[in-house]
C-alpha cells in the first residue's frame, strides 16, 4: 500500500514539473528584420569593433596631439655630506681676518649640506622632416579603413542572422509536417487494426503500418530536438531568454527576387565592396608611412623656451633664470642608416597593393559562386513545386488503387513517404533560395541597405 502511494506522489510529482516546465516555456513569433534588428544590438562582434574604431579614432589623436607643444617639469631635493671645498677663487678683504703675526687667512668655507633645484622646459616642433604631417595622414585613413572593416563585419552578423532564422524556419516547418503525417499514420493504423481483427487484412499489412508510424515517431523526435536546438540558438544571438520557442514567419521565404545579370553583380561588388575600400584606405596609409619615413633625412628644428630656479643654502639662490630660443637637430648618420626603414616601408605598400588585386580576383570569384548558388535555388523551387504535385497526385492515385486492391500497402506506404518528402523539400528550398540571394546581396556589398 506504501508503495503504491509512494509511486502515485511520484506520479503526480513528474505531472506538476512537466505542467511547470511547459508553462515556462514562452512561444514568440519573430519577422526576419526584428531578428536583425535584435542581432546588431546585441552582437559580440559589433561591439568588438566598435572597440577597434575607438582605437583607430584615439590613434589619429595622439597623431594629431604631436604638433602641440611639450611641456616638461623636473626638480629634486638633495640632501649632501660636508663637502671638502677647496675653492680657488680668492674672497676678498670682507672673508679675509688678521692674525696675531699681522698676516691675513681666508675665511671659513660655507656650510653647505643639501640643495634644491626646479627646471621647466617647453619645446614647440617647428619642422619635423614632415613626420608629423604623414603620420596624421596614415592615422586617418587607418580610422576610415577600421570603420569599413566594422561595416563588413555588419554585413557578416546579418547574413549568420539570415542562416540561422532559415535553420529556425526549416525546423520548424518540418516538426509541422512530421506531426500531420504522424496523425495520418496513427489513423491508417487504427484502421488497419479493425481490418485485422475482422480478418479483411493479413497481420503482415498491419504490421507494416506499425512500422511507419513507429519510423515516423523517430523523426518526430528528431525534429523537436532541432527545432529546440534552433531556437535556442537563435536566442542567444538575439540576446532573448533561452526558452522563449521562436516561430519564424513564412513571409520572407516566399518571395523569389529576379536573379539579374552576372556583369550587373560584379559591377555593384567593385563599387560597393567595404573590404576593396578598406584596403584603398591602408594603401594611402601605406603610402603616408614611405613618406613618413623619409622624414628622417632632415633635420628637426623646434621652438623652445624654459625657467630655471636654484637654491643652495649658505651658498647660492637663483631665480627668475628665463630662456628661449630656436631649436635644431640633424643627425648625418640618417643618410646611411634610415634606408633600411624607408625599404621597409615600401615593401608595406607593396604587399597591400599585391593584396588589393588578390582581394579582386576573389570579390569576382566571390559574386560568380553567389549567383549561380541562386540561380541554381531558383530552378531547384521550380523543381520542388511540380514534385509536390506528383507526389500528391501519386499518393491520391496509389490511395485509390488501393482501397480498390489494385495496389499493395508497401505501394501506399511509400507514396505517403514520398509525398512528405517532397513536401519537406520543398519548405528546404524556400528557405535555401532565401539565404542565397541574401548571400548575393553579401558578396556585392549591398546586403546592408536592405531591410
């Protein structure tokens, strides 16, 4: 009696938190612009490189921080041992004393046991070799190169958003259909069940029922655990709770867009590509640093200017000791050991200039791929569409025949699998011609002026 009230209390246990865990599970419909709109809020990447634009934007700064004034101040307190001080500057008659012979002795050495000291200077760079000048130059176009790279890296957080809701859609498209074929399979087998046991079937026929529901519950199970992976997925790039179920809306993946021409395709990448124009930019940086370089065979010259204050107790106070002048340095030494940093400096640009034709060659490679992938889709939907009719039309065929014994149950099971199939197939596809002109759209660098 224990036992069984025992099993009942666990019963109803398991009852109560799968009530609980379904009532905690949220469904959500989800367009496929509020899915980009909650991405781009809330993606790592974007905030990554929003990072590196604020590290170019603070790098142009301090290029441009180079032209104002330096401002330096120094000083020090020093405390001294009792020096040995042999000085051989002669004092005069008030540091000289009589002594009892008549003769005169210099005066006691000062006392001097500790010495402070303050120095400022401030130097404004006249003439740097134009040094400064390039190397302003370079910092900014290297911000504007950061700032296309953070574009580009838009456009890839929206199409791995374009996948990932096409995987949504798909999944749960099929979980439908498997879950309609599962309640036509549950009928045919109940009514294979009263055939049997009136004896106008052969348990072979029923059994091969059985057989198609049990296969049809294996894929029901399948497609769950991939919906469920789906949305979880999907939740925490869009930053949502991990049990709110999406439900993708059908909208998007029913509309096909006219596929164009090749040559319209490429046109569109080379002018609008932000990784070609990322690179234009770190050429001219490029070429900013060769002559940033050069700078190094002149000389610099500098205004400068600086107050000097001393004091030395019992010896020395020193004070209002102002200086300015003009500033110049050159070191000859540039004519023989700057070369080898100026070869370097080119050999930059020219590995950026030999990167911006492999980067062209790949951008023309890049549109080729996305325009055939979507032209192929787009057969292919043609394609999936008269399958489905064909499978329909099959199975309508083959269910009629047989309920006329003009074909077999295996004949009809098959049909049915075909029909689901084709139907699968053919929400795949939808979906697939979806994210393959979205990839179009990607590789010609427009896919962010679209909604």
């Amino acid at each position: 009696m224990k036992h069984r009230t025992l099993n009942k209390l666990i019963a109803l246990s398991f009852s109560l938190f799968t009530v609980t865990t379904s009532m905690a599970q949220t469904s959500r419909s989800l367009s496929l612009d509020e899915a980009i709109t909650l991405t781009l809020q809330n993606s790592n990447e974007l905030k990554l490189s929003g990072a590196k634009i604020k590290e170019a934007s603070a790098a142009a700064r301090e290029a441009r921080e180079r032209r104002l004034p330096d401002f330096k101040l120094s000083g020090s307190y020093i405390r001294l041992t009792q020096p040995d001080m042999d000085l051989k500057v002669k004092l005069g008659s008030s540091s000289q004393q009589q002594t009892g012979e008549g003769s005169t002795t210099a005066a006691a050495s000062p006392v001097v046991n500790q010495a402070m000291y303050g120095i400022a200077n401030v130097s404004l760079p006249l003439f740097t070799g134009f040094k400064i000048q390039y190397g302003i130059e370079a910092a900014k176009y290297l911000e504007q190169a950061a700032r296309l790279d953070a574009e580009k890296d838009r456009d890839a957080v929206i199409q791995n958003t374009v996948a990932a809701y096409s995987n949504l859609y798909k999944a749960k498209a099929a979980l439908e259909l498997v879950k309609e074929n599962l309640k036509q399979s549950e009928q045919r087998v109940k009514d294979f069940t009263n055939l049997e046991k009136n004896g106008l079937m052969a348990r072979n026929d029923l059994l091969k029922a059985q057989l198609q529901q049990s296969n049809v519950e294996l894929t029901l199970v399948d497609a769950q655990n991939n919906y469920e992976l789906s949305s979880i997925n999907m939740n925490l790039m869009l930053g949502l709770p991990e049990n709110t179920m999406l439900v993708a809306e059908s909208d998007a993946m029913n509309q096909t867009m006219d596929a164009g021409t090749f040559e319209n395709w490429q046109t569109i990448a080379l002018q609008h590509r932000t990784d070609a124009a990322a690179l234009q930019y770190r050429e001219k940086a490029a070429g900013a640093g060769v002559k940033a370089a050069k700078g190094d065979y002149f000389p610099n010259i500098a205004l400068t200017g600086g107050y000097i204050a001393a004091h030395i107790p019992n010896f020395i106070t020193l004070t209002n000791a102002l200086n300015g002048g003009v500033g110049f340095s050159y070191s000859p030494s540039s004519l023989w050991k700057n070369g080898a940093k100026v070869a370097q400096a080119k050999a930059q640009l020219e590995q950026v200039q030999i990167n911006r034709g492999i980067l062209s060659d790949a951008i023309r490679l890049q549109v080729a791929q996305a325009y055939q992938s979507y032209l192929s889709m787009v057969k292919k939907l043609d394609v999936y569409e008269k399958a489905v009719q064909q499978a329909s039309e099959n199975y309508r065929i083959t269910k009629n025949k047989y309920d006329n014994s003009l074909a077999t149950t295996t004949d009809l099971l098959d049909a049915d699998v075909a029909q689901l199939q084709a139907k699968i197939n053919q929400t795949n596809g939808k979906a697939d011609a979806m994210v393959a002109y979205k990839k179009l759209l990607q590789t010609t660098g427009i896919l962010y002026q679209q909604p």
